[in-house]
C-alpha cells in the first residue's frame, strides 16, 4: 500500500500524475498477460479430468511440476535476477513444498472428487482468501470498491454455474474442504514470495521452489509415477507439458513478477476471470448448452473486475506503485 502524501501549503501546485482512478494499479501489459493465463489455467481443470484415466492426484503433481522443474533448471543461466542465498533459500524451498507438493495435491485431489462446475464455484473463494490473508500478513489496505468487486464476482460465479438448478452437482464436505485448503497454500506463494522480490530475482525463486517442490513429490510417490507414466499414451503427455511449461514455469512466474509491483489482493482479483473463461471451455469442450447464467454470470464477474481492478486505497495517487512487502 502507498503512503497518504503530504499535505501542500494552499499556495504549492501539487506535482503533475495521472487522475485518480485513471488506470488500474496493474500495468496494463501485465493484466493482459494475467488473464491470458487465467484462461489456461481455467483450462488446466479439464486437462486435469483428462489425465484422471492415467494417474492420480500425486502422480499429476509429480510430473507436471517435475516438468517445470526441468525447464527452469534449463534456463537457470539466463534467468535475471539475484539466486535465494541463506534464509531466501529455505523460505522458497518451503514455498515450493507448500504449494506444489502439499497444495496442488489437495486441488487435484478436490477436483478429481468433485465435478468440473462445483471447482469452479469453489474457485472464486480463492481470490477472497487470498486477498483477506495480504491484508493480515502484508498489511495491505484493500479499497471498498475492490471488496465490492470480489462480492460481484463470488455472485457471477454463483449466476454462471446456476448453482439453484436441480442438474448442479453440489461435492460433498470432503471434496469441498479440500479444495479449499489447496486456496490457503496457494495463498502461502504470495504472502511468503512478495517480502523475497526486493532481494531475489521472481525466476530463481521459482526455480528452487519448483525443485524443492519436486523432490518432496518424488520422495513421497516416484516409482508409482514413473510406473504410470510409461503406459501414458501421447496426448496425456501434452496435456502434462501444458500444465508444466505453460501453466506452471510461465504461469508462476508472471504471478511473482506481477505481485512485485502490485499488491497481491489487486493481483488476485484476476482469478475471478477463470470461471468466464470456463464458459466457452464448457460450450465447446463438455458440449455443454449456453444458458442465460452464462451471460448474467460473465456480466457481473466483469463487472466486478472492472470495480475492483480500478479501485485505489485512500491516500494514493493515480501514478504510485505499491512497494513489494509494503
């Protein structure tokens, strides 16, 4: 959050900047790539029923962020950026464990248990408990409008999935809880990663939570893996480099590049997008009928990102950018 600027004797001109609520506090290039990849990760949920046939919840976490791991250690000469040294090093570690261990076995695990539209409702939490926990740990002041945008979202969300309807599938408790708990450790990237970017390059930590990551997933189910992954047929294993390459070495690292100047309650609201990019996923994938939730829902999901996307905290100026760990 930007410090309130003091306040200018009557006679001072105040210094030249944008007006306030002119532009979103994310760089426009940045939102747009942002939901670019909100798109491909709203698609990862049905390349993740995909792969169901061929592995497991651990096993699809294994490979894909084994995957990835791979590539940055491929990279890891031309990343930018200074390498996590002492404390840095263990935080990401621990980050990577967190989340792509521990983390996208619970979501993987809650999607495989529940259905495709229910993942997709649970989905639009994630930005609410993600912003609600920069709030507690990074202090971040969130704007009324952007609450309100999260509250228009979490009703898109509900209008689009028609969650009243008698063919809406509800998960069960467990399914529920542990989709859930996959949102706090997803959480965890951004509340542990913001404090290291003043000092590490956004890639490298990524690359050493993503090895760190890979080694706990192979420590707990590798032989079972490597075993499954040999009878895999070709288009498991693209859907697998899409999750790794795509979603998860490019994906991730935008995020943390992305929250290095913004806040991360800002950065989150864009994962509001993934249930309206669902929607033509669902048309021309699952053969699913366009119905009039999909418009109201994808109106007011939009609407509420516009809302909250526009949204300033008291006391900054239309030009400031949030100072990473602030």
């Amino acid at each position: 959050m930007c410090p309130a600027e003091p306040a200018h004797p009557l006679s001072a001109r105040p210094p030249l900047s944008r007006p306030k609520h002119s532009a979103p506090l994310v760089k426009p290039a940045h939102l747009a790539l942002l939901l670019l990849f909100n798109v491909f990760w709203a698609v990862s949920l049905s390349a993740i029923q995909a792969l169901k046939p061929h592995l497991d919840s651990g096993g699809i976490a294994t490979l894909r962020f084994g995957g990835a791991a791979v590539s940055m250690v491929l990279v890891w000469p031309w990343l930018p950026g200074a390498t996590p040294r002492g404390r840095d090093f263990w935080k990401a570690s621990l980050m990577g464990v967190i989340v792509f261990t521990l983390g996208h076995r619970l979501q993987v695990w809650g999607n495989l248990l529940g259905s495709a539209g229910n993942s997709s409702v649970l989905m639009a939490v994630e930005p609410l408990l993600t912003a609600v926990a920069a709030a507690v740990f990074l202090r971040e002041h969130i704007a009324p409008q952007r609450w309100f945008g999260f509250s228009l979202g979490i009703v898109g969300v509900a209008l689009l999935n028609r969650v009243w309807a008698d063919d809406f599938k509800w998960a069960g408790l467990t399914a529920s809880a542990v989709f859930i708990a996959s949102f706090l450790s997803e959480a965890a990237y951004s509340i542990m990663g913001k404090p290291l970017l003043g000092r590490v390059g956004p890639m490298k930590i990524l690359a050493v939570s993503l090895m760190a990551g890979t080694l706990a997933n192979l420590a707990i189910d590798g032989p079972t893996t490597f075993k499954a992954a040999k009878l895999m047929p070709a288009g498991a294993w693209a859907w697998v480099a899409f999750l790794s390459l795509v979603c998860t070495s490019l994906g991730y690292g935008l995020w943390l590049v992305v929250i290095r100047e913004t806040d991360v309650n800002v950065t989150a609201m864009t994962i509001l997008a993934q249930p309206v990019a669902g929607v033509p996923v669902a048309v021309l994938w699952l053969g699913e009928r366009l119905h009039a939730g999909h418009l109201w829902g994808s109106a007011a999901i939009i609407a509420g990102l516009v809302i909250g996307l526009y949204a300033r905290p008291r006391g900054s100026r239309g030009g400031d950018t949030p100072v990473p760990g602030a």
